[in-house]
C-alpha cells in the first residue's frame, strides 16, 4: 500500500504558491517518489488512479 498527501489550496492562490510547486518538484527528484501539482477539478481522477494502484486490502 502507498500513501498519498493532498493538499487543497483555493484556485486564487496556486499563482503564489510557484515556489512551494518547484520545492515539492525537486523532493520528488531527490527522493524518486511522485510529485503532482493539481487544481481542483483534476482530484477525482487522482484519487481513482490511486485507488486503482492500490486497491482497499
């Protein structure tokens, strides 16, 4: 099983959060783990992937 973190930020502020974008992009790098900057509408189809990946035991 996997762990997936989400954090929802209000579309008026993806614009000033650039910085924290690159960071978690090179954590993910650093790390080999996935890193996805998202908007609202594109969490359902995260989350069915995920649940896909890794199924409810």
């Amino acid at each position: 099983m996997g762990t997936l973190v989400v954090e929802y930020k209000g579309a008026h502020l993806i614009a000033k959060d650039q910085d924290k974008k690159a960071m978690g992009e090179r954590g993910a790098a650093a790390t080999g783990n996935a890193f996805e900057w998202m908007s609202e509408d594109r969490l359902p189809t995260l989350l069915e992937t995920w649940f896909k990946k890794y199924p409810s035991p």
